[in-house]
C-alpha cells in the first residue's frame, strides 16, 4: 500500500490539483510584476494587464472555437457564468428547458427567475442519468426562449447528447446555454461546430487554473443584460452602465492574478491535448471501475457505454453513508473524495442514490494508477471490515 501521509487528492471535479507549476508562477508573476488594473490607466503596468487580458480571452476563446473572443466574459466560476447568462437573457413570459440533471448553479438561478414569470420544463433523464433529446422537443413551446443543460453530470460523469439538443435548439429558434463545468479541458468542445449560443464554464476545474476563475463565452447576436453594474474603465461620463463587450460585463476589478494563472493552465492544456488529458482521467476511472465491480455491495453509477462517460465516478456501499466513507477515507487514508447530493439533488432521485447521495471520485491529469490501486485497497479493507 502506498503511504497515505502523501494524501491523494481525487476530487477534481470539484476543483482540480494540483495545478500545473506554470499556473502558480504566472499568478505570483502577475502580482510582483504587473499588479494594476486592465484599463483603469495609461501607465506601463496598466497596459500589460490589458495585453494579458486579451491574450487569454484569446487563447480561451480559441480553445473552444469560440467565434469572438471579445464575446468572451470573465467571471468568477461556473456559477457566476451560469447566472449572468440566465439573468441576462430570460424576461418574465419566457420559457426554459432544462433537466433533472443540472447542478444547482444551474437550477436555483433558474428556480429565482421562476418566482418574476419565467416558467420551466425540467426533463426527467434515464436510470444512467442520459437525456433524450427527444424529451426535449416534446417540451419546446412556442415562447421557448432557451434550452439549459450540462454537457456532463457531475454526478456521474455522463455525457449528454450535446449535438443532437442543439440541432433541436436551432431548428426551434431557441438559444442553447451549455454548462460545461465538468467538460471544458476534458472534452474537445467546438461552439461553433455544435452550435452552442452560451457556454459557461469554470477555470478552475478541467482547465487546471486558479480558483476564482470562469468564464462566459457569446455567439454573435445573443443579447444579454449585464447583472453586475459599475465601473468599467470605460464611458465612464454615463451613469448607465454601458453594454459593449467585454468590459459592459465584466464591472469591478478583474481577479488579474487568477487569469494569468488560467492563462498558464489554457497553455498547458493544449500543449498537453484535451482529448489526451480526457482520456487519461476516463481510463485510471475505467480501470477502478472494473477492480471495484468485483467487491460485493458496491454499486457504481452511470453510463454502462464507458464512451458515454468521463473520469467521474460515483459508487455506494451497501450499508454505509457515503459520508461516514469519505470521512474514514480521508482519516485512515489520506484520501481526498467527495460525498453526498453533489449540488445536484434530482440528478441523486434519477439515479436511486437520494437523499445520502453518493461518494464521487474524480481522478485529474496529475492521477495515478497506483492511486486507483491504493483507493481500491482501502475501499477493499473497509468492506472487509465491514465498517469503520
Ligand atoms: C455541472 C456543474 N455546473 C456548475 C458548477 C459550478 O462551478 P463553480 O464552482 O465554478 O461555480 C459545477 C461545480 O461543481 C458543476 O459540476
């Protein structure tokens, strides 16, 4: 066994870590050597975070063959994406489809819009937590004005139809908003190939960069109303805030040091490949998943297709909370695995696994198999044990 004083992180689908070491010196760089604000002077330092700004705008927006980079908005995670993009393009009367798969980043700004007039249609997913697309047309409405989905559970790290939902999206004139939280960096995405109108997505989980980072990337023409108002270095003369992009999106000081540490990861990352960095996670949890299929009481959840599927796993053991097994995990074996609803309790009711959830495990790029090898140990002594 290895020694669990190393600790073994494999939560990454909450956030990933480590990060790459370019990460950590591009954000310590940005602070000793830049330090000011991105258009808020005329000075050198001012300058350069502008020019380092738009670098990764650009080098994000060419990741994901985001059409205009300048469409492209910072945000803090996930979430702030997911809510600026709800928010900014849903009014009262409005209709949104989405599923019992989402995330509560997703589903709770969606649950407050609900409250002001804005109605939803929240399609139930199959046992294995898949969509059918054809579900989703079944639900468009005249007034549908958007299709809301993740491209991967985080749950289960299921795959959903993405192509199929936006040829659906176009063909009823709606908008598709992608969460891509659990995909960007782990799976080649294409906006414009597939056809996404919003994508939103962190940076601090697939892409490997610092906490505090996301973004929201546009099509051309989708118009949305800012969420945050405040100084934006620009037309600064008007009390309106204005809606040029980027910068009518992105009020307040920019968190420059975390985006030059995304900046580092985006390089990285496909210095690396995407589909490379994917695959490797899929495989160390396709490699677990088929040691722990033979451990009797244990349940894993999911695609049965592993095509259908990326390196999140999520597992039962009959007769214990998943809780009090994260908890013993991390105790006895220093490992670092996450329990419970997930921030996505119906995605738990769909599969069978509500209310205690599940315990998830999510490998990274730095994962090992020796890691996979010594969690199926531990997972192997505790049911042997019967117990903590
Ligand atoms: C599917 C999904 N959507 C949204 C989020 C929210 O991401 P963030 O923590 O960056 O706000 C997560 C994070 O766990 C997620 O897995």
């Amino acid at each position: 066994m290895m020694d669990h004083r190393m600790g073994v992180y494999l939560d990454n689908a909450a956030t990933s870590f480590p990060k790459p070491e370019a990460v950590h010196e591009a954000v310590v760089a940005a602070m000793r050597d830049i330090g000011a604000s991105p258009g808020r002077g005329g000075y050198g330092q001012a300058l350069a975070a502008s020019r380092l700004l738009m670098t990764v705008r650009e080098s994000l927006a060419a990741l994901i063959n985001a059409p205009d980079p300048a469409r492209l908005i910072f945000t803090h995670n996930a979430t702030a994406a997911l809510n600026q993009a709800v928010f900014g393009v849903l009014s009262p009367g409005d209709h949104v489809v989405t599923s019992a798969m989402e995330h509560n980043s997703l589903l709770r700004p969606l649950r407050l819009l609900e409250k002001s007039g804005v109605t939803i249609s929240m399609i139930p997913a199959d046992s294995q937590g898949l969509l059918d697309p054809q579900a989703i047309r079944q639900a468009i409405r005249s007034n549908t004005r958007m299709i809301a989905i993740s491209h991967v559970s985080n749950v289960t790290g299921g795959i959903q139809p993405v192509a199929a939902i936006a040829d659906l999206a176009k063909a009823a004139g709606c908008l598709l908003l992608l969460d891509a939280a659990q995909s960007v960096g782990v799976i080649p995405l294409d906006m414009q190939e597939t056809g996404v109108d919003l994508l939103a997505a962190p940076g601090h989980k697939g892409l490997m960069g610092p906490q505090g980072t996301g973004f929201l990337a546009l099509a051309p023409g989708v118009m949305i109303k800012p969420l945050l108002a405040g100084g934006t270095g620009s037309s600064s003369d008007q009390d309106l805030q204005p809606d040029d992009f980027p910068e009518g999106f992105e009020a307040g000081t920019h968190n420059l040091p975390g985006i030059a540490g995304l900046g580092a990861a985006v390089a990285f990352v496909k210095e690396t490949g995407v589909a490379r960095i994917g695959r490797h996670e899929h495989d160390l949890a396709q490699y677990l998943r088929e040691k722990l299929a033979q451990l009797p009481g244990l349940h894993l959840y999911g695609p049965v297709d592993p095509l259908q599927r990326t390196g999140v796993l999520s597992l039962t053991i009959e007769g214990m909370d998943p809780s009090e097994l994260a908890f013993f995990l991390d105790k006895s074996y220093g490992i670092a695995v996450r329990s419970g609803l997930h921030c996505a309790p119906h995605a738990h009711r769909t599969i069978g696994t509500y209310p205690a959830g599940t315990l998830r495990v999510s490998p990274g790029w730095f994962s090992t198999m020796q890691e996979m090898d010594y969690l199926y140990e531990a997972l192997t002594a505790i049911i042997q044990k019967g117990h903590s």
